[in-house]
C-alpha cells in the first residue's frame, strides 16, 4: 500500500486513484485529540475501475443519521462487476465517517456540518480538511457526482433529486439528463438561494455535473428507499455509460418542485401534525398545534399553512423549539425538457 502525500491537501490517500481494478483503502486526514492522540481520521473510499470511461464520484454519509445512501452505496460495492465498468466509480459510502458512527448529523469531533463546510480549509478540522480535499483534488477528477442523503433524525422528505437545472448553468442540461436517469419522483430545483457551503455549490464551482438525493428521513434505514436509491445509481451508471445499457432508459414522471417556504415553529412545544410530506396544502389550512405539555392549562397554539402548495419535507420530530423547522413548503414549477 502506497500513501501519497497530495500537494495543497493534508489529507493522504491510501489507494492510487489512477491504477485500474477494484481498490478499497482511507483518506487519512492526521488529527490528535484524547481519542486519537497521535494518529489518523479516517475515511473509506473504493475506486472501480476499468478502461477508459468517465468518472463518477458517488458519496453518502455527509450527514452521520442518513442511512439509506451510504447502504445503497455499501450494495453497490458489493455486488459491482469489475468486468462490465467501463470508466471508473469512486464511493465514499460515509463522507462524515465519525459522524456515521455515532448515528449524528455532525460528528462530536468538530460540530461541523460536512454540507456547510465547503470549500473546506485544508489546515482546518477534520470535516474542513475532508471537505477541502473533496473539492480540490476529488471533484476536479470527476465527470460527474451524485450525493446522497435523506431528512435524517430530524426530517422526512419526499424522495426527489436536488439539482441546478437552469439551462444557462455551465452544467444544468448534464445535471438535467442526470435528473431524469435517477428518476426520483420529485426534482427540487435548487435556485440561487442554495448554499454555497454545499458539495453541490462544490461541483458546480469545479464545472462538475452533478445532482443530491433526499431519500425520505427519519433516521432509520427504510428499505424502499434504499432500493430505490440502488436501482437510481445503477440507472445512472448506465446514462453515463460506464455500466452497459440494458435497453432504453424509461421516460419517468418526475415532478420539479420550487421551495417557496420554511415553515418554522412560532413556539416551544409538542408539535401534534395533521399533514404529512407530500401532502398538497391550502393557504389557510390546519397544520395541527404546538401543546404546551408542560403548562397544561394554555391553550395550545393554532398552525395555519401561510401558503399553498406541496410538503417537500415535514419535522420528524415531537417537541420542537422555537425556530425548528415545521414543514418546506414547494410548488409545481416548469422546467423545459423533463
Ligand atoms: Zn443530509
């Protein structure tokens, strides 16, 4: 095993991503603390490859409580012929590792978010560093990237693929085609208003064509899901063709939704819903009420939808602060070409 030493990162890696075949190996981000004093954060990639094909990166686990993505990726790595890749498939099952294993969205290493945390900062913590290495030694490798998450612990989503689709976007018309081969039910069209600490604002500043999943929530391992997210990358494996065709693509009927809304708790308290994530809402229904469990003598508190339109993602949580999220609220939008 060989471990080279990238120029502007300090991460290494401890496969060669240019040698052909089936590699298993870690970046080895060094990092001391009580836990590890001296030594390494580690984070499992695998690179298939074979022949002369484009590259797609593949990544789960940027968020530790979304299951459903890193298990489709653990499927894949399992089950992938080396002999019918034609092109090489970087996986990074668990993106946030330590996260990952301890069933959070952060890690208690650093706190930090790894979808907020790009660029990254190669002199930074270990989700800085991983992030930096992402973007400015991984992503400028890659003809394409899919990122895979879920609402985790504390939301659910409709199972729908976030991507920039804006035909006047460097990669919108590949983002697009990528879309449609993922075949999710639902397309988030992610606006100006994305953040620009995400590993999609990371593709799309490296002109990487690449598209994000939510695959439901709730912190579990749903297995719809996760056989949905299975058949989506092999689908997409194959648009990009470096797994053979196995006939014509089917058209699928995919709905683009435009965000128009965070609905956001008004008070503290046990939030009883009386929606659910892909339900269509009127303005002015009822959104069920806060319950002041602790102080049973106030009167709950009245939600109302301010808005009409389609429940992107719902809480998935009981009692809420103040601020926590209740609901996004989205609307049908046109998108030409889908
Ligand atoms: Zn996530």
């Amino acid at each position: 095993m060989t471990v080279d030493q990238l120029s502007t990162s300090r991460v290494q890696i401890s496969i060669d991503l240019s040698h052909k075949g089936r590699q298993i190996g870690d970046l080895r981000a060094r990092w001391s603390d009580n836990h590890v004093p001296g030594g390494y954060y580690l984070t499992p990639i695998a690179s298939l490859s074979r022949g002369e094909g484009p590259t797609l990166l593949i990544t789960g686990g940027v968020h530790g409580d979304e299951f459903e993505g890193p298990a489709a990726l653990m499927r894949l790595l399992n089950d992938l012929d080396i002999t019918h890749i034609n092109g090489r498939i970087i996986i990074i099952p668990a993106l946030n590792a330590p996260a990952i294993a301890e069933s959070s969205r952060v890690s208690s290493i650093d706190g930090l978010n790894m979808n907020r945390a790009f660029p990254g900062d190669p002199d930074g913590s270990p989700v800085q560093m991983i992030a930096h290495y992402v973007e400015a030694e991984l992503l400028p490798q890659c003809d394409a990237a899919i990122d895979l998450h879920s609402g985790g612990k504390a939301s659910v989503f409709v199972t729908c693929a976030l991507a920039d689709v804006d035909p006047e976007s460097p990669s919108g018309s590949a983002n697009l085609a990528l879309v449609k081969a993922f075949a999710a039910p639902y397309l988030w069209v992610a606006g100006p208003g994305n953040d620009d600490r995400s590993l999609n604002a990371a593709a799309a500043r490296q002109k990487v064509p690449m598209i994000a999943a939510e695959l439901g929530g709730g912190g579990s391992c749903n297995p719809d899901e996760t056989d949905f997210a299975e058949a989506a990358i092999r689908r997409c494996l194959s648009h990009l063709e470096i797994l053979p065709k196995h006939g014509d693509i089917p058209t699928p009927r995919i709905t683009p939704l435009a965000v128009k809304e965070t609905f956001i708790a008004p008070a503290s308290g046990l939030f009883d819903r009386k929606f659910k994530v892909g339900d269509k809402v009127e303005k002015g229904q009822s959104a069920g009420w806060i319950h002041f469990i602790h102080e049973p003598e106030r009167p709950s508190l009245p939600l109302v939808f301010g808005r009409c339109g389609t429940v992107l993602a719902v809480s998935n949580r009981g009692m809420l602060e103040r601020g926590d999220l209740i609901a996004i609220i989205a609307e049908h939008c046109q998108i030409r070409d889908l």
